[in-house]
C-alpha cells in the first residue's frame, strides 16, 4: 500500500485530487479544473461524484440562475396553490454536504461569484427575500469547470482563491484519470482519521515561506495547503504531517497558484546540506516514495531542510504554461486569443443583460416581468378573493415589478498606445493619466478601460479590461517605452480585444494614440515599406469589423501618415499637439458619449 | 448558529480592529470601510466584533430595539407607551445584521406581513433588515458589488437615521440608525463617492509581510477550524478583556475632554489635505477620542489624532489620479508635516 505513486504527471494529481477531494469536500472548498470541454473533464466530474459519501447531493449551476433559485424565495406555484407564502429552498441550500457544479465557470459574473464566495466563507445561506428571513447552513464543494481560451477568461480570482484545487487538463493530457492512488475504503477510514491529523509548525512555516516566494499573497494558500497535507496523511494511515505529505500538498495547492518564479536556493545553504539529504537532489516524489508510511514525520532538526523540500517541490511543479506566462509581459500572447468565434453578439433593441427586477410603475419605456409579478400576487390571492368574492387572479398595482436592464450604455475604451521611439515616455505618461482619470469619474457609467502599448516587436495589453483604479494604477506603474513602431500587430490585437469585448455586452471604442509611422511589419521584422502594407490592412479589417475608433496625433508636428492611417480605420482623426491628460481625456468622452448613444 | 472565530485571536491588521473597537465605543463616528486584498480576514473581524460587542438596554417589545428614555430617537409606538406610563425595559445583544447579496428590497426596507395579513387579515407591518439594525451595525460584505438600488436605499437611510416605508398601502417610518460597516475588495470595482464619504473609517488591510505572523495566521485558523468550542473558549479570557475595555470607553467616553488646540490640529490636517466639507474634522477629532477612552486617557492627545488620521481620511481626499502616492501616504505625509515626524 504505497501512499504515493511515482510519476506524478498530471494525470496522476487528478486521480490524486479526486482522492483527497473525497475526503473533506466542505474543507477545501472546492476544485476548478481548467480545460476545454471533453470527456475527460466529463468523466473527471463523474469520478468526484462517484467518490462522494453515499446520498452527497450533487447540483449543476447554470450561469444564468436567478437569485431567487440559487438562494431561495417564494415558491410560487406552491404559494397560489396553499394561500400562503411558501418558501423554497434554493440552489445552495439544496447542495448542502455535496457539490455544486459551475460549467463555463470563466464566465461567471462578479455578483455570483461574491455570492458563492459568501456561502464558502460562512457556511450558511443568507436568505433575505420576497418577505423571507431564514438561514440554510450550507457546507458546500465547488466544482468550478473553467472553459475559457486565453489568460483573459478565468473564473473571478475572489473564487479561485477559495478553492483548494486548480487542476489544470489543457496542456498535457485531457483528463485521462489513472488509477486511483487510495481505494474507497482508505477514503472512508481516512474521513474518519482526519480530525486526529496533525500538522507541526515546521509545515506550516514550510507551507507559508513557500507561498511567499512565489508571490502568493492569500492566506488562504497556505491554509488550504496545510488542510491537504493533513487530508493525505490521513490517507496514508499517519496521525502526523510527514514531509512527503507536505510536498505532494505544496504541489497541488501552491504551486498552480504561483504569480512569479522563485528565486533561486541560496547555494552555499543547500550546500551544506546536500551530503545527508540526497533525495532533496531527486525530484520531489521520488523523494516522497523513500518514506515509509508512519515514518516520515518531520523532526525539529529537519525544519530548515523541510522549507527547502517544500520551496523545491513548488518550484519544480510549477506548471510549465504558468512558466510561460510569467516570462511574457503581460500579454503578447492574446493575439490568438479571439479569432474566429462565433457567438451571439448583440441583444435586441432594450440592450444590456437582465439584472433582476423591481417594484414600479408600468411607464412608456419599461417591461413588465410577468413571472415576478405573478409571485408578488400570489400569497394575496386567498384574501382578495375573499374580498372581492370572484374567483379570478388579482394582480394591483402594487404587485408590479418592473425588468431592469443593465446599463445600455456600458462602454469599454480600449486605449492603444504608440510607446516607440523617442515621445514614447510623454505619450505613455499623458494615455496613463487619462485612463487613470477615465476610471476615477467612471463609477457611475461604469466604463471599462483597457490600455495596449505596442512597441518593439509587438504589441503588449498592458492593461486588461477593467473599472478598477486600484489594478490600473497596479498595471501602469512601469511601462517600457522606446523601439520600433509595430503598427500592425497594435491594430490586430485591438481589433481582437475589442471583439472580445462586445460578445461580452460591452460597446467599445478604440482610441489610438500614434504618429502612424509604421516601420515593424506584422511579422516582428524591420521595414518601413511592408510595415505600412500591413498596418493599412489591419487598419481595414478595423473597418469592416465596424469598431468605433478614434486615432489621437500628440506629436509637436502632425504627421500626414497618422491621417492616412485614421481613414484606413474608419476612424475620426484627431491631432493635438501638446495634448495632457485632461485635453485626451475630454477628446475621448466626447468621442464614446457618441458611440454609446448610437 | 455557526462558531464565531474570537477578535482577539485575530493576528496583526491591528488598524482594522481598532477601527473596528472605536465605532464600537462611539457609534456616532459613522461606521468603518474595510477595503483589502483576498484572504486577509475582513469579514472574520467584523463578525467577531458582533461577539464583543456588549449588550444595550431596550424597550421590552419593541421591534426597532428603541433605547427608553430618548424621546427624539423613539419610533411612534414607543413614543404612544412612554405617554402612557412607564417603560419596560431589558437588556439585549447589541444587534449585527447581515446584509446579504441578492437581499430583495421588501426585506430591506420591511414589508406588509403576509402571514398575518393573510390569517387574521391585519395590515402590518414587517419590519426588515434596516429595523433589525437600528442602534446595532449593518454589515455589507462586498459593498461594491451591492446592486445600485439598494445603494441608493442605504445612502438615504444612513443620511436621515429614518427608514420611510411607503409600499403595498402602508405608511411607516422608524428610527433606523446604524453603524455601516462594509467589506471589499478594491480589484473588483470602485465604490461610489457618495457611499464612501457615509463611512466614518476606512481601513486598508494587507496580507501580512512577516512569515511568523503569517505562519501564526494559518496555524490559528486551523486550530479553530479543527474544534470551534475549544478554540474559542481558549480565546473566551481575552475577548472578555477586550469586552470590559469596550464598556469602560463607553462610560468614559463623554468625559474624554477634546482640548481647543486637538481641535485646530485636526482642523489643520483636513485644510492641509483639502478633504471636502466638514466630515472629515468631525469624524477625525470624535475617532481620537475614541481612541483615548480605549486608551483609559482623559483627554484627547496628538497621539490620538495621528493615529485616527489615515482611516478617517484617506478616502475623503480629492481624488487625484495624477498624484502617484496613494491615499495613505498623503494623510502620512500631512501629518508628519504637521506633527513633526
């Protein structure tokens, strides 16, 4: 009865997760699993299912639950049917000690997600609704199935961080679960062990060293670390956290969460300790098959050794995709990201998602939600009855509730900035001040700002999508500047960014600030002549995609080429010479007020 | 009723919890905004504050927990029972009420009683979370992602300390004055200006930096995970410390003299800052002297108003994208000017 398999591939940590999972799912959250939609996520989910406690519920979310089902509310059919209010119970409560499971968890709005989060946090359902006050103590697992493309689809980081897992199927395999490391009967004594399992200090000091070098600032990494490390110590029979517990829980747990590379070991201390510690040379889980089960637990003497074993084992479990994109800057790589999808992309003429409903008047320019209506009539349909003495439904004026739209005017401007050659620094510095500035005075329009900076080779978002000051002053604070002048490549990842953007219900504009004197073409290389060729490509296929632009010349002498350019585009153009921040700023309100009204 | 981790056992993010104890001592500063990064235990402070918190005396009955003996501050039925002789009273948890995401607005503002409605045909009312509230904290986790009507509903109510109900043929008001303490994460939106400035305090809070803080975070956490009751009853000698020390500032509160020249300081900052309106000084100089009642002094000095100065300023600056220094760093910056360094 090995505790560990060697070979810990990807495949081998599902099976493994699915195990540990099944041990405590209320404690470690949940698990998201990236990946594209197959089988092998499919039968992933079955196997958590199958390895649950016998009669576990087992709930699908769909995304566009209302609140009145996810939390509970008035029961309406039942209500019409007694003659008195009747609650129901929703979603949540329903999973209580079993799972919910969120498809296309990528695209889980922030509301829903702070809503999961708070269930997570607190174990219990808050219902305050339709004239119901109750709580539902609810410990639940969420199964989070992340689908999306690209770094820019993920599930909200506020979930991400409350869920123990990140399992990743994308790169290497598609979720082709091996055999399992425990049986179900290991799982059964271990649920029965668990709350006899220790961790020492010197794990948990592991655990939270570890999470620091890898910029992991969440407590509750560590947290969750340790509540793994102890879950599969208690698969493996021991009472007490052994080394090898550690490192299989710093894989799973820290290393997925990582958002820069460690630093290299100090040399001379891993020095000095190599000559007693061989495996610390192997991999970490050959490491962990050396220990018997039982007999690895983790001394006082071993402490410093152990922070190594563990910072080693997170840095070698670092995803290699994760690697990757800790190299690029920010991103270079979402130029493929949205090409060719396609997808429901406008709603008809009241524009904007459903965002619940309200009591109101029936007025020109509002819609009747006859569902909720409906539920507002139906615990007084008894006593009006009797009122009136007709056998009719009776629904008043006060029962009327009104379908609110979200905002038609969400507006998102994605700001492509030109940070080549020599007005590079006072161009950057004057589109930060005006994004900055755009988001301080966006609280109530609740515009979205996104800044590219393309320069060098290629073009990088510097700044994705976002209404958050606080992450754009985070993102803008250091912005290179100097190069080549790769004009394409801008136009190509706006284009894309852009694109993106109204699938998700937003109205973009494009302001590019610029000289509009190409010199990279789109494929990396020098050349004024084949630069400009395919910058006026880009430039049309901006026009036939019907982007709103606008094509902003701050340089001291308006250049012709930055015209040409805005007409390529379709765009307004617009030069202004010594322009700051306030001057941008205004142009392009004036600008997206236009787009939006549209 | 789920196990409550204790406030004292809360590691570090000592200017939250002292935000948090000084509009428990004096409500009157207008509740705290706690803003910060994920994991840092934001809403465990605040309700292990409710714990804390020690009990106030009420009218027997009354569902807006009315304090006897404050005429203005009664809500009608109150009043009607006062007229007519003496009231009951009785002492009862000062009440800490969520305000959950997804709360429909009758539950909010209170609503006809449907049961009763229904049963014995009488129109009353249900009174909602704003009622429930009253002379206790609403807690709003996630306050910017609360949805803009029910904003607009909180500003209008924390403004007038009167929740107006004019629904389904019913015409109420009742005194509705309440701590807000909301919760959020930066990252996901901004806050409107209007609901930031009905904040007294706000708090900035951080992971800890320090890897033995860190490593005592996650190892309490576990321990109270592992056995609630054992760990709270672990920590129960230190929050009823805690608890004694609220009760005494509280008494001490009205004798703590605010000398002429902590005034003109205070004054001085907020001209020095450019905050706008008075808020700013009022709050300012009434946190310091919850701050030195916690302090057992009895009078407010400039240790006081240094240490109040950051979380009842710093989200009341004129907002300057421009200016790369957050916040904090100017309301540092401003005192140190002023105070010397």
């Amino acid at each position: 009865m090995t505790s560990v398999t060697a070979g810990a591939g990807p495949e081998h940590d599902a099976a493994l997760v699915a195990c540990l999972f099944a041990v405590d799912p209320g404690g470690f959250g949940g698990v998201s699993v990236r990946s594209g939609c197959g089988p092998g996520v499919d039968r992933f989910v079955k196997l958590l299912h199958r390895l649950l406690p016998a009669g576990a519920p087992f709930r699908r979310m769909p995304l566009q639950v209302a609140d009145g089902r996810l939390l509970g509310g008035l029961d309406l059919a039942a209500t019409l049917q007694a003659g008195r209010p009747v609650l129901e119970r929703g979603l949540l409560a329903d999973a209580d000690g079993g799972c919910l499971v969120l498809p296309m968890a990528e695209r889980l709005p922030l509301a829903l997600a702070a809503r999961l989060c708070a269930v997570l946090d607190n174990k219990e359902v808050i219902v305050e609704r339709d004239g119901f006050a109750c709580r539902h103590a609810t410990r639940i697992a969420v199964i989070a199935l992340d689908e999306g493309y690209g770094d820019d689809e993920r599930p909200p980081a506020a979930l991400l961080d409350r869920l123990a897992f990140h399992l990743n199927f994308e790169a290497a395999h598609r979720g082709e679960v091996q055999d399992l490391p425990f049986d179900a009967d290991q799982i059964e004594a271990a649920r029965a062990r668990l709350s006899a399992v220790m961790a020492g200090d010197a794990v948990l000091k592991a655990f939270c060293q570890a999470a620091a070098a890898i910029g992991v600032a969440s407590v509750r990494a560590p947290f969750f670390a340790t509540r793994v490390a102890c879950v599969h110590a208690a698969l493996a029979g021991r009472e007490r956290v052994s080394d090898a517990d550690a490192v299989v829980a710093s894989r799973l747990v820290l290393a997925p969460r990582a958002t820069m590379r460690p630093a290299p070991p100090a040399p001379e201390e891993s020095h000095e300790d190599s000559d007693d510690r061989d495996q610390q040379q192997n991999p970490p889980e050959n490491n962990s098959l050396n220990q018997e089960a039982g007999n690895g637990e983790s001394d006082a003497a071993n402490n410093g050794k152990l922070d190594d074993v563990v910072l080693e084992s997170v840095r070698a479990a670092i995803p290699a995709h994760l690697l990757a994109q800790l190299e690029v800057p920010a991103a270079a790589r979402r130029s493929s990201a949205a090409s060719g999808r396609a997808g429901a992309q406008r709603q008809s003429a009241l524009r904007g998602r459903p965002a619940g409903t309200r009591s109101g008047e029936l007025k020109a320019g509002t819609r009747l939600n006859i569902v909720e209506t409906l539920r507002a009539a139906a615990p007084w349909q008894k006593l009006r009855r009797q009122q009136s003495r007709s056998e009719r439904v009776h629904v008043r004026r006060d029962d009327f509730r009104i379908k609110r739209f979200k905002h038609r005017s969400e507006t998102a401007t994605v700001f492509v900035v030109d940070a080549s050659g020599s007005s590079a620094l006072h161009r950057l510095a004057e589109a930060k001040g005006a994004v900055e500035l755009m988001l301080a005075d966006c609280y109530v329009r609740r515009d979205r700002v996104a800044l590219i900076a393309f320069r060098g080779g290629a073009a990088d978002l510097i700044l994705p999508p976002t209404r958050s000051l606080a992450r754009a002053k985070r993102s803008l604070c250091a912005l290179p500047g100097g190069g080549g002048t790769p004009v394409a490549s801008a136009l190509d990842a706006a284009a894309a960014l852009a694109d993106g953007l109204r699938r998700k219900g937003f109205t973009p504009t494009i302001v590019m600030l610029t000289d509009g004197r190409a010199n990279v073409a789109r494929d990396g290389n020098g050349g004024r002549e084949q630069a400009e060729a395919d910058a006026r490509a880009s430039a049309r296929m901006l026009r036939v995609a019907g982007l709103a632009s606008l094509v902003i010349d701050i340089s001291r002498q308006p250049h012709p080429s930055a015209e040409q350019l805005a007409a390529d585009m379709g765009a307004r153009y617009l030069p202004l010479p010594n322009a700051d921040a306030r001057t941008l700023l205004r142009a392009v309100q004036a600008v997206t007020a236009q787009t939006a009204a549209a | 009723m789920r196990p409550i981790y204790p406030f004292s056992a809360i590691v570090g993010q000592d200017e939250m919890k002292l935000a948090l104890l000084a509009s428990a001592v004096d409500p009157s500063i207008g509740g705290v905004l706690v803003f910060g990064d994920r994991g840092t235990g934001k809403s465990t402070a605040v309700r292990a504050l409710a714990v804390l918190l020690p009990a106030m005396k009420t009218v027997v009955g009354c569902r807006y927990h009315c304090a006897p003996g404050s005429n203005g501050a009664m809500c009608s039925e109150c009043h009607e029972r006062a007229n007519q002789g003496r009231l009951k009273t009785q002492l009862v948890p000062v009440p800490v009420v969520d305000l959950p995401l997804g709360a429909t607005e009758d539950r909010v503002v209170g609503a006809l009683d449907l049961e009763r409605a229904l049963s014995q045909g009488v129109k009353a009312f249900e009174p909602g979370l704003l009622a429930r509230a009253n002379r206790g904290f609403l807690y709003v986790d996630e306050v910017n992602l609360l949805e803009d009507h029910l904003v607009d509903l909180l500003l209008d109510v924390a403004a007038s300390g009167e929740n107006v109900v004019e629904r389904e043929g019913l015409s109420i008001r009742h005194p509705a004055r309440f701590v807000l303490i909301g919760t959020g994460n930066p990252e996901e939106g901004e806050l409107r200006p209007q609901l930031l400035d009905r904040f007294g305090l706000s708090v900035e809070v951080k992971t800890p930096t320090e890897l033995e803080l860190r490593v005592e975070v996650v190892r309490r956490r576990d321990q109270f995970e592992r056995d609630p009751p054992v760990f709270i009853e672990k920590w129960k000698a230190a929050d009823d410390a805690l608890r004694r020390d609220v009760v005494a500032a509280k008494a001490r509160l009205n004798a703590v003299e605010v000398p002429d020249a902590a005034r003109e300081r205070a004054a001085k900052l907020c001209m020095s800052l450019g905050t706008d309106g008075l808020r700013g000084e009022l709050t300012l100089v009434r946190a310091a002297r919850a701050l030195a009642a916690l302090d057992k002094k009895s009078r407010v000095e400039d240790t006081h108003l240094r240490r109040a100065a950051p979380s009842a300023l710093r989200h009341r600056l004129r907002r300057d994208p421009l200016d790369e220094a957050g916040s904090t760093i100017r309301v540092e910056r401003a005192t140190a000017d002023l105070f010397g360094p």
